[in-house]
C-alpha cells in the first residue's frame, strides 16, 4: 500500500535550502519547460463561498504524475479551520504505480517558501536585515523561513488586521527565533513596511491592505496572498511601477489580469543578472503553478527514499 505523507512528515523531510538550488537548477536547465501541465480546473460552489480544484501535472524526465486536489473555502475570522485542504496523489509515469499521497497544505507550504526563497534570493538586496511580513497564517511563517533561508535578517516587523493574532505570533516567532532575532508586532501596516528591505504580504483580502507607501526604492515583495483579476491585497499602482515576478506568465495574465504583461518568469528570472534587480523595487506576484509542485514532491520522495536520487536532474 501506498504510504501516505503526513504534514508533520512532509515538513520533516523538506530540506528548504536544497529545495530552493533544486528549483534553480531545474528552471536553468529548462526542466519545467517539458513538463506536461495542464490549466487547473476550479469548480465553484453554488452554495457558498468555495471552490472545489484540481491541478494535474507529468514529467516524463523525472517519472512523476501528480494532481494536487484541494477544497478552498472563505474562513470568518472566528472559524477554525483552514482555508485549503487537500492531498496530491503522486504516481510513477513510467510504471502507472501509486507512490505516495501527501498533505496536500505541506507540499503548498513546503513549494512556496521555497519558491520565495528563490525569487527573494535573486531580488532582494544581498545586506537585507529588516523583513516586514503582513498577515498570521501558514503563508505568512513560510515567509519567515524562506527570507531567512537567504538573508541575514536581523529585524522581523509583523502586521495583521487582528492584533490578538499578530501578538500571539510575534510571540511564537520570538519562542523559536530567540535573541538573533527582533520581532515586533506594529500597531499599523505603514509602520511596519517604512523602510523594511523584504516585505511578505500572506493574507486573503480582495482589496489593497494599505496604500503601500513608505516603501524602501530597493525593497523586494513577495506577494503570496489570493488574487485575481478583480481583487488583490497590493494597490495595482504598485504592480505598474515595480519589476514584476511571475511562476508563469500565462497564468498570471489569466488568473491575476494584463498588468502582468511585462512580468519576468522565474525562468527568465534565473538567466539574469540579478544585480540591477537588487537596487530596484521587484514583486513577485504569485499566482501558483503545479510544475512547483512536481519539483517538490520529487524532493519531499527523494528525501524520502520512495524514488531514486538518480531522477533528479543535476
């Protein structure tokens, strides 16, 4: 029987920093390229706010078929549970066998604080100390681990529209960060992005959480929260005057609208020089794509030993 990952086993096995060179290696090498990924399918519900997805995706290169299935639900503020939950399925395309099923939210986790790492690494300013993070749910702590994975910071300002949950997370992160690090949570959003050299917004508002001012020339963004065409929670101001990162530009133009149009995809983004970058304001706008997932998933099973390090590509 197939094993199935845990989200406390997937977290266990994912090796950030080598995931992040592994997500290098494969968008230079053009491995994402040949991957087979279908547009995900989305069936909304008539019956409230939710969503019901599916996102499929083959690489023949490294034998992996996987689909990422997940229900997206709006959450009040007082609901516990969580937004997405789901599992992906992961087969081998060369002998059709199940391979493993695995948390569908830890892979997510696991894919897009590597995926900010990455981008973070190539646009941020290589002395970055002060990160400002919007927002006190899972997104929001990938973006603490994935900034700090490639930057010396020395200074961590949190914001969140609830500050009983900003105040319990500021005490988390102090808890596991320890001295090395300032955390403080900011009475408002412009307090905590003045001046900030990464900013990482994490939240589900369909509309601007702040004019987005007190901006850094130089500071990077990673922008990881829903958006659409119609709602976002950064001004489209802010997308038409920045250098915009994007996982695929088709996807973005569809799911997140024309203000796009001239994004760098991270395969372009990995081919560049990263210096002129670096002194500019850059935003990665995430809108998600499944030949993420596949990079990761093959990374969680090879940690794993379920396949072969020799599938890899480097």
């Amino acid at each position: 029987m197939a094993a199935f990952l845990s989200h406390a086993v997937v977290t266990a096995h994912g090796n950030l920093p080598r995931l992040v060179r592994e997500l290098e290696a494969a968008l230079t090498e053009g491995l994402h390229e040949r991957m087979q990924v279908p547009l995900r399918v989305a069936v909304p519900s008539s019956s409230r706010h939710a969503a019901f997805v599916s996102m499929p995706a083959v690489s023949e290169h490294l034998g992996l078929y996987i689909n990422k299935v997940a229900t997206l639900f709006e959450r009040s503020a007082t609901d516990p549970l969580p937004t997405m939950n789901g599992v992906v399925a992961a087969f081998s395309a060369r002998t059709g066998e199940l391979l493993a099923m695995l948390d569908g939210a830890a892979v997510t986790e696991l894919k897009c604080a590597a995926v900010s790492a990455l981008v973070t690494d190539f646009c941020a300013r290589t002395d970055a100390r002060t990160l400002a993070v919007a927002g006190t749910g899972a997104q929001a702590r990938q973006q603490v681990l994935a900034v700090r994975a490639v930057r010396p910071i020395q200074e961590v300002r949190l914001w969140a529209r609830n500050p009983a949950r900003c105040g319990a997370f500021a005490a988390e992160l102090r808890a596991s960060l320890g001295e090395v690090v300032h955390v403080a949570a900011c009475g408002s959003l412009d307090e905590a992005l003045r001046g900030a050299d990464v900013i990482g917004t994490a939240t589900s508002s369909k509309t601007p959480l702040g004019s987005f001012e007190a901006l850094s020339p130089s500071v990077h963004i990673n922008c990881m929260g829903g958006h659409t065409v119609e709602a976002r929670e950064v001004p489209l101001e802010l997308l038409r005057t920045s250098t915009v990162i994007v996982e695929d530009l088709a996807t973005a133009l569809a799911e997140a609208g024309p203000v796009h149009t001239n994004a760098i995809t991270l395969g372009q983004l990995v081919r560049r020089d990263s210096g002129p970058l670096r002194t500019s304001r850059t935003v990665f706008s995430s809108t998600g794509h499944a030949f993420l997932d596949v990079l990761t998933v093959a990374h969680v099973l090879r940690e794993r030993e379920l396949i072969h390090r020799t599938w890899r590509s480097t």
